[in-house]
C-alpha cells in the first residue's frame, strides 16, 4: 500500500529509526553493564516489543496490568508493573504470576506493604519493589527515610521483598546535557544509596531498577545499579529533541495528515489531524523552542522549514509559519500529505490503534502493526 492510499490521519512509524534508536540504546546499556528493562507503555505493540531485543524475549517494563497480560500472551514473563499497586489489583496480580509471568509489582507506602503482605500469604508469592523518590518528581519514599526500612521489613517479613525501584522524571525538566548527566548520577546514587540501606538492615535487595530515557542517554556509570528502564527512546519526540536526548531526524513516530484548504490571509493551512491524531499534549510549551502540537515535514519526512502545527481542534490542525507573518507560510495545495513530528510519543501513539510502518523517504506501507490500549 502507498501512503496516498491511506485514510488520513494514520500513524507511521519509521523502521529505520526506531531500529537505529534501539541498537543505539542497547550498546550504550551493554557498555556500562547492566540490563535494560525496556518500558513498553511507549509502543503497546508486541511487534514492537519484539524489536527490542535481539532474540529475547524480555525483561520489560509496563505500566498497566492490561499491558502485562498482552505482553505475557505474547511471551515476555519478566514483567515489572512500575505503577503504584493498589488492593484491588493484586488477586490480577496473582492470576497473571499463576499463568507464568514473573510479574513484580511496585509500592512506596505502608498500607500497600502490608496488603501485598496479607495477599502473599493467602495467595503466595508477590515479588515487590520499593519505589524510591530520586529527584522530587512524583511518588517513593525519600532514600534517607524511615518509611523505606519499615517498609522493607514488612514486604521481607513476608518473602516479597525484591528489590528498589526509581524514574528519574525530573530530567525531562533539566535545561543541558550536564544538568542530565548530574541528574543520572543523582538517581543512580540515591537509589544504589536506598539499596544499601535496606542490605545494611539484613534485607534482601537484589533488583536496583533506575531509568528514564534521558538518564539512559546521558549516565557516565551506573555502578550498584542491575537495571535501567527506558521507553520513549524507541521512539523519541520533540520532548526529547528539545533536551538533546536526540536529534528531530532520529524521531520514528509521525501522523500523516492531508491539507484540506487555507486561511490564506492569516497564512494558515488547515489538515485533517487536530488533537485527536496528535495528542493535547504540549510538552514542548516549557521548553526554550515551543514546537507547538508538531513539527511539519513533506511526505518523504524532510522537514519544511519553520512550518509548524500552531492550534488544534478535535479534527482540525493549523499549520503555519513559525514567524506568525502569513506571506511566509507556503500554500501547500489542498490534497497535500504531511508528515508531523509529535512532542510526545507515549501520547500520541496512544490516539491510535495501530502503526504503518515506513522506512525512510519511502512512499510504501510495508506493514501495519496493531497496537492497544485502555486498562
Ligand atoms: C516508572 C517509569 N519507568 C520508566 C519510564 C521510562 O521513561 P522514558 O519514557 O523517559 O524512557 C517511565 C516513563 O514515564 C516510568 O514512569
């Protein structure tokens, strides 16, 4: 199928990309020794998944139990649910380990512990992480605290404890390559810090799981940690080009979309794909370069210069000149198909339910792969 026979606006996922994306990661993982535990709440799609890893299948990291059940269907069993765990999902939980996941789950509070304690005891064993708050960005229990020790001897108490777990999530905030390599060395240190608190305890800790795809990128060393998780580095987006974790021409994802006519005197061009095929998401409104709700390229994927996605509607996108001065904006002819860059992967992909996959400038469709969604 060639992409003018599609129906816009459609998914496309460059293969040559995403290939050179994950090579490239998983060198960097290899050099400093340690395994990486891909995030797949990036790509949902097993046949992404299975792109990952150069044979393997797994360890992988997801973010809902609905994705551990496709996945382990698909065969990866080495699954950390990296969420929070709630009461009411731990009997799933332990279907899912009955059916052969290695499935370990993740808590930062008392009450949890001793949930999956009391569940462990009834319905066996439940491996779980301590999350740890690295960098003041969401959830985990301080590295220095006494929540993490109380809730070590509690999880141990009752054979769950299996380790610590970080996300580094402030790194997307930081501003320069260094202030990424120092944010790195900070979720390594507090983390490995946590690990050596709960050994130093008599507990048990053998799974040190750092990782956010900036701190992946940028880590000088990763000593004391056994894993990093990364997810959006298959793909990347502007998010990521906007902090130098890639290059705009290493981004995968796109939506393809047709001009459907102008606005001439405002120098707008109007397409088909408004925040429903890109996302509301506007990651890139806090950066130095606000790249609105996309980047626009040709149909080939060459970027045309300056041309930007200013404004959404549900079905509606507004293209036009960085500048804002309409004699700048080319006219693209109605008919015209585009290529748009996402600021956010994850979230983009998520308003779809399956990618064309591409390579390069090419104008064929080689393969439709399904992708899913929902809990
Ligand atoms: C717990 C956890 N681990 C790992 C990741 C992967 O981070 P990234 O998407 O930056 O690769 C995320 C992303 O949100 C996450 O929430």
């Amino acid at each position: 199928m060639k992409l003018g026979e599609l129906e816009t606006p459609a998914l496309l996922l460059d293969a040559d990309r995403m290939a050179a994306n994950v090579t490239r990661m998983r060198s960097r993982m290899a050099a400093l020794g340690v395994t990486l535990r891909p995030h797949l709440k990036t790509c949902k799609s097993a046949d992404v998944a299975r792109r990952l890893f150069d044979g393997a299948t797994g360890p992988v990291t997801v973010s809902t139990l609905k994705e551990a059940e496709h996945f382990l269907d698909n065969g990866f069993t080495d699954i950390i649910y990296a969420v929070g765990i709630t009461p009411g999902k731990l009997e799933h939980a332990s279907r899912l380990r009955e059916r052969g996941a290695d499935l370990k789950l993740l808590l930062d509070n008392l009450d949890a512990a001793r949930a999956v304690a009391a569940h462990a005891a009834r319905r066996g064993n439940l491996p779980t992480l301590i999350e740890i708050d690295s960098d003041g960005h969401r959830a985990g229990v301080a590295p220095e605290g006494a929540d993490l020790l109380a809730i070590g001897h509690c999880l141990a108490a009752a054979n769950c404890l299996a380790g610590v777990l970080t996300h580094a999530g402030a790194s997307y905030d930081c501003r320069s390559v260094a202030a990424i390599r120092a944010m790195a060395e900070q979720e390594r240190a507090r983390t490995v810090r946590a690990a050596l608190r709960l050994r130093e305890a008599g507990l048990p800790c053998e799974i040190v799981s750092v990782g956010s795809s900036p701190t992946a990128t940028y880590a000088e060393r990763l000593d004391g940690v056994t894993e990093v998780r990364a997810g959006v580095y298959v793909f990347f987006d502007l998010v990521m080009a906007g902090i130098e974790v890639c290059r705009v021409e290493d981004i995968a994802l796109s939506v393809l979309a047709t001009v459907i006519g102008h606005q001439r005197e405002r120098g707008w061009i109007i397409t088909d794909a408004g925040w429903m095929a890109m996302s509301r998401d506007r990651g890139t409104a806090k950066q130095p370069v606000d790249q609105g709700y996309g980047l626009v390229c040709d149909a080939a994927g060459q970027r045309l210069p300056d041309l930007v996605m200013i404004d959404a509607n549900q079905e509606h996108g507004i293209v036009a000149h960085r500048s804002g001065q309409p004699q700048h904006t080319p006219l693209l002819p109605v008919g015209t198909l585009l290529r748009i860059l996402p600021n956010h992967a994850c979230a983009t992909g998520a308003q779809h339910d399956r990618y064309h996959v591409v390579r390069g400038a090419s104008d064929s469709v080689e393969v439709v792969w399904p992708r899913f969604s929902g809990w």
